[in-house]
C-alpha cells in the first residue's frame, strides 16, 4: 500500500484509512491561490484590526493594511471606534499618511477635501461648482463594511453576510477570558512600542510554527539551555515518552480557531516565582498569585496561571500566553513573504516593576532578537526555501497523532489538521461575485 497520495490535484488530502493527513506543497508558493485566498478566506473571515487601548483619547488613530486595503483604526471626536476606508472620495488619495497619532480631521493632499474623525465629510474645496444633483453626505469616507469587538479586540470583516463576531469565535472566546482574567479589572492594555518584521515565508508557516510545540527541543535548544542554567527544571520524566517536562494538549475550538493548552513549567508574571525572575520577584509575583486566587478561587487562579497557551483565530491571529502576552498578526504580502506585527498585552494595573519583568519576558522570547523568534524564522524561511522543489517533493505529512485513541498532545500535529480543514473548506467554496 502507497502511503503517499497518487493525486496531486487536492490541495490536501485526509486519509482515514492509512490515518494519514497531506498537504500539497503548491499551496505555499502558488500565486493563483494566494488570490484565491485573499478573496475566499481574508475578504470572508473576521481579521484582527486593533485593540481599544491603543486609542485612548477621541481622535487617536493608527493606520493599518488589512487585506489589502489601507485603513483608519481610530476613535472619532465622540469617543466611538471606527475603521475608516483611508481613500479619498474625490480621487483616491491616502486622507491619512502618518502611522499613528491624534487628529481633528483627515486632510486630502491632493485637492484639499477633508473628513471629520468619524468618517463624513467637512470640507470640500469649490463645492459650488459641483452640479445640483451633487450630494455631500454621501461623500464621507467609507467605512469597513463590519467591525466588531469582543472584549476590546477589534476585528473587521469584508462580507456583510458574515456571522457576528461572538458567534464566529465560539470556543476560543474561553481562552481569551483566561488571558484576560490576569487583569484585576480585567482590563489588559497594549504596552507601547511594536515589533514588525518580515519573514520570507508564506503566512500559512506561522499558523503551523505557532501551536507546532514538536520543534521546541530541535529547534529552540539555546532558549531550553538558559532556561535549564537559570535553574528551572524542564526534562521531561523518564520514561514518560513526552517530548516536554508536562503533557499538553491540542485543542479544536470550532471554525478553524485553534489552540495548545500546556501546564505552565517556564513562569510567568502572574504564575509562580522561578529562578529566572531573580530573588528580588518573589514577594510580589507572590502576592499577585494571592490576588488572583483570592478574586478567582484557587481552581480558576491555578486555570489562569498554571497554564499557558497559544492561541490561534483563524486566519491570522495569534496570541501568545506564555512567560508574557504576545498579539501577534501576520499578513501575506507574497506567496513567499508575510509581515508580521507583534504588540505585548498587559494588565493595566501593573505597577512599573511588574511591567518591566513583563516586558523582559516578551523581548527575551518573542522579540525580533530573542531567544525564539530568530529561530523560527530560520526555520520557516528554510521551509520556504524547501518548498522550491515541490513538484518532486510534493507532500507536507501532517499525520503525527492521527494513529492516537486519545487526545492529541501539542507535540502531536491534530490541531495543525483543525486549520488546513478549515482552509480547504473555505478554499473549496464558491464564492459569488459581488454585484
């Protein structure tokens, strides 16, 4: 029996039989399907826009791509959230050319229109010479066709027709409450400053690197080095067969949403001292366990602290909850090259040592220089690199668990499966022209 698929017409191919699970390698270097794609996943789907905390004050703003269109992420002079079409009226012109900050209106360059922060129109130079059937309230900047938030993430979504928000997240609303949960108030706030970098490598590489915890001992052994030097203890039990010092899951939340559900062995700011947060942390990581146990029950303190997770909204969305809180977004630009922009999420409570331990945790790690994030972009740019050859080679095995009556561990491939299911549906489904 050939374990290898004959036809390499499918884009991926699951069989129960062999208890295998392909996916064709075209689908990473492909042009033709990374419009397809953007037209029958990123234009259908709720995609990440921005946090509320990172518009304070009525006329904040950040200009953001999403999907392919430029946009206004911004709180309008009524303290509202919008996201604004960043496209002239008139002739098209970007209205807003800075990155970030607070204004009063968004002012054409071209020929001088200009927009309040909520979109509608201000001023139009010469608008006396427009005819009679010329109509201005219907010249302000156009808004995203939805926009939704659950719990201060903002998201955006092309289709009308879509599903609300809630109902598109489902499950995966469970693990952003844990997220949230550190927070007294549960209130968590994007600290400033962002990492963007780019990775050549297709953005389906991230969605599998992020939940993929098998590579952690190849591919991460100077991070697991300092750790085990800092005197934290992360060999897995003898004759456990696991791969990790615990046993973490994999888990299926629904619509393509995804996540790794792992006791907590590395520490985190809310979870329990360890050595690598030095002698001077204890007292206060201490007590701000005390807190959440005291505000959660101990049942509930241990769910937030005790375990960690990485947590993947389907298509692009990931967010990290590990040794800090990482918000990660990444976009394709090409079928070989995707931006990815990263922001670090903390409760707005934390006092200045609190937020330094926290943001240490999050460059160590996460950050463009640190311990992880150089080498999984080594490895996903070597994969791209790979993927050069794969008309000969043309198979990604994705089958790692499949052979397994119980649940699949994180270092299993089972949640990897949840997101190429969802994408070949969404891929496979007829799309209507717009009219």
């Amino acid at each position: 029996m050939n374990y290898l698929p004959n036809d390499t017409d499918f884009h991926v191919v699951e069989d129960k039989e062999k208890q295998a699970f392909f996916v064709n390698r075209e689908v990473f270097v492909s042009p033709d399907i990374l419009e397809r794609e953007n037209r029958r996943i990123f234009d259908r789907c709720w995609i990440y826009v921005g946090h509320a905390s990172e518009l304070k004050n009525p006329g904040d703003y950040h200009t953001r791509p999403v999907n392919g269109r430029p946009v206004i992420f911004c709180r309008d002079r009524q303290g509202e959230v919008k996201a604004l079409l960043n496209s002239c009226r008139h002739r098209g012109a970007l209205v807003c050319r800075e990155r970030s900050g607070n204004a009063r209106q968004f002012y054409c360059m071209y020929h001088g229109w200009t927009y309040n922060t909520d979109g509608s129109i201000k001023q139009i130079p010469g608008e006396e010479a427009y005819p009679g059937s010329f109509d201005r309230a219907q010249m302000g900047l156009t808004p995203v066709p939805r926009l939704e938030s659950y719990r201060d993430f903002y998201f955006v979504n092309f289709d009308r027709d879509a599903v609300d928000l809630s109902t598109y997240l489902g499950k995966a609303k469970d693990y952003i409450d844990l997220v949230l949960e550190q927070s007294p108030s549960g209130r968590m706030e994007i600290i400033s400053g962002v990492q963007e970098y780019e990775i050549k490598g297709n953005w389906k590489l991230m969605v599998e690197n992020s939940v993929d915890d098998y590579h952690l001992l190849a591919t991460h052994s100077t991070w697991l080095n300092y750790m085990r030097n800092a005197g934290v203890n992360i060999q897995p039990p003898k004759g456990s067969g696991l791969l990790l010092p615990t046993k973490g899951f994999g888990k299926d939340l629904g619509n393509g949403h995804l996540t790794t559900d792992n006791p907590n062995y590395r520490g985190r700011p809310v979870a329990k001292w360890i050595s690598v947060y030095g002698e001077e942390a204890k007292a206060d990581i201490d007590a701000m366990r005390k807190e959440l146990g005291g505000r959660l029950g101990e049942g509930r303190a241990a769910r937030v602290a005790d375990t960690n997770r990485n947590l993947c909204i389907f298509p692009n969305l990931v967010i990290n909850d590990g040794s800090s809180v990482t918000v990660r977004n990444f976009t394709p630009v090409a079928p070989n090259l995707m931006k990815v922009t990263a922001w670090a999420l903390g409760p707005v409570e934390e006092t200045e040592a609190q937020r330094a331990r926290r943001l240490h945790a999050f460059l160590t790690f996460y950050g463009p220089g640190g311990f992880a994030t150089p080498d999984d972009v080594a490895a996903l740019e070597l994969a791209q690199q790979g993927y050069a050859a794969w008309r000969e080679v043309p198979w990604t095995d994705l089958s790692r668990g499949m052979g397994s009556s119980q649940e699949q561990l994180a270092t299993d491939e089972g949640h990897l499966r949840v997101f190429w299911r969802k994408w070949n549906e969404l891929m496979e489904t007829k799309v209507e022209p717009r009219p």
